[in-house]
C-alpha cells in the first residue's frame, strides 16, 4: 500500500511540474510576442515621424526656394537687332541684357519666348510670359492693355531709302510705299502719313529692309538703333537724318501686377545707378 501511495504522490508531483513548466512557457511566448509588437509599433512610429519630418522639411525648402528665387518669362521678337537677335542658337541683344541683370537682381532666372512682335502684349496680359521687352514704346494704345515699368532707353523713328532716291524727308513720303515690322510704332506712324493702303507689313524688320533692297517699296520706317544695324549690313542704303518721332522703352507687364512692377522698377533703378545700364547699351550701339 505504501508503494502504491509513494507512485502516487510521485505521479502527483510530476504532473504538476508538467503544469508549471506548461504555464511558463506560455508566459514566455506570450511576453515575447507582446515585445515584438511593441517594437514594430516604436519603428513604425518612428518611420511614419520621420516621413512627416522629411516631407516638412522637403516642402520647407520648396518654399524657401520660391521665395528666393523662380522664373521670369520674357516674351520677346528676336528680329530687332540690336534690341534682340539670334546669334546662331542663342537669342542676345540689349533687351535681354537688361533682362538677365534684371534677373540678377531679384535671384531668378529669365526664359526667353520668341514670338511675333505682335504677339508680345497677348502674352503678357494672359499669363503666358511675366513680362514683355523688344525695344517697345510706350503708348497711350500699348497703356490700355498693359503696365509699363520705368524707361531704360531713348529712341526715334527714322527713315531708310535706296541710295540717290527722291524720298528726302516725311513730306516726299506721301503717295508711296512704305514698309514696316507688323504692330511697331513705325507701323501706327507711317499709317499716318500715308494712309493704310501705302503701308506694307511684314513680321521681321529685315524682310522689311530686303523688300526696300528688291524694289518692292519705296521706303522704311523703323527705329534707328536696328535701321543703322540694317544699313550696315546692306549696301546702297541710306538713314536720312529726320528723326520722325522721339519715343522711350520701356518693359510691359500685366495690367494691375502692382508688385512684379515695383521689383522690375527696383532693380532698373539700381542698374541705372550703378552704370549697367549705360554699359549694356555702349556694348551694342557704341557712341558715335
């Protein structure tokens, strides 16, 4: 009896060590899966505030760098030397001097848009360029539609003929042929003197000047910074000394952008001060 009470109690003993052995590994797993969780919980916090943090940081230094800097778009007709003009691949001139040092200024890049003269002030006052420079007058018409900045440049409208033709001055311009670059001032001028039926348009100052060397027309009317670049480039013409207006350049910008007007006002203030003005212009059109 006693053995069998002994292998009892043995048997007893056993399975509650089985019991408590069980029980803890239980325990084990349960605290070890419940560490896991918590870690891949910690890490993903820290992922997920790590993204925001880059992503705050990310859209901080876009602002940063809006604030700072961006582009201007310059709606311009590269076709009046020496204003602008290609040169090969590359689109140069005083008005794009002027523009980049303009640029400068304010820490932003220019992007050049070469269009249709014509086309400038559209472009403009739709949003498609920021501003517009191509040796351009100001104009109670050209007011109606834009804003202009301050004038960084004079200019007059002249007269080119054939050599030893009998167009010497205004007057001898009535009753011919007069040629012009589409929507300039030399077009709304000559429009004047003789009429719209005289006036023959072209979208280029040069096919102007090579319609004038065929016979075609009998005169041009233009300004007399490109009209002395076309005189040079071509023989058997001549600019006659009558200036037939005295106008200002200015830069055209959308109607009521008080504040991309008083930066660009800015700017040409310092650079008039400073002599980039006067230096740009000298480069191209060296004093005579």
């Amino acid at each position: 009896m006693k053995k069998k009470a002994l292998a009892l109690a043995l048997a007893a003993c056993m399975a509650a060590s089985l019991a408590a052995c069980s029980g803890s590994s239980s325990e084990t797993t349960a605290a070890a899966t419940d560490a896991e969780t918590t870690a891949a919980e910690t890490t993903a916090e820290e992922t997920t505030a790590g993204e925001e943090t880059e992503a705050e940081e990310t859209t901080a230094e876009a602002a940063e760098t809006e604030a700072a800097g961006g582009t201007l778009v310059m709606a311009t007709n590269a076709e009046f030397e020496p204003w602008e003009y290609h040169d090969g691949d590359a689109i140069v001139g005083i008005d794009v001097e002027i523009a980049q040092a303009i640029g400068e200024k304010l820490g932003m890049d220019v992007e050049i848009e070469d269009m249709a003269f014509d086309s400038i002030i559209p472009a403009v006052t739709s949003g498609k360029a920021d501003f517009g420079a191509a040796g351009m007058t100001v104009t109670e018409d050209r007011l109606q539609s834009v804003d202009f900045t301050d004038t960084y440049a004079d200019a007059s409208q002249v007269i080119i003929v054939k050599e030893g033709s009998d167009i010497t001055g205004s007057a001898d311009l009535v009753g011919k042929k007069i040629g012009v670059q589409l929507g300039t001032t030399g077009d709304l001028l000559s429009t004047d003197l003789v009429g719209d039926e005289n006036v023959e348009r072209y979208n280029k100052g040069f096919e102007a000047v090579q319609a004038l060397l065929q016979d075609k027309i009998d005169a041009v009317v233009i300004d007399s910074a490109p009209a002395k670049a076309f005189v040079s480039q071509s023989e058997g013409l001549v600019i006659l000394d009558e200036a037939l207006s005295q106008e200002e350049y200015a830069i055209a910008v959308k109607k009521g952008n008080t504040e991309l007007l008083d930066k660009i006002n800015a700017a040409l203030a310092e650079l008039k001060e400073d002599g980039t003005i006067d230096e740009i212009i000298n480069k191209y059109i060296p004093a005579e």
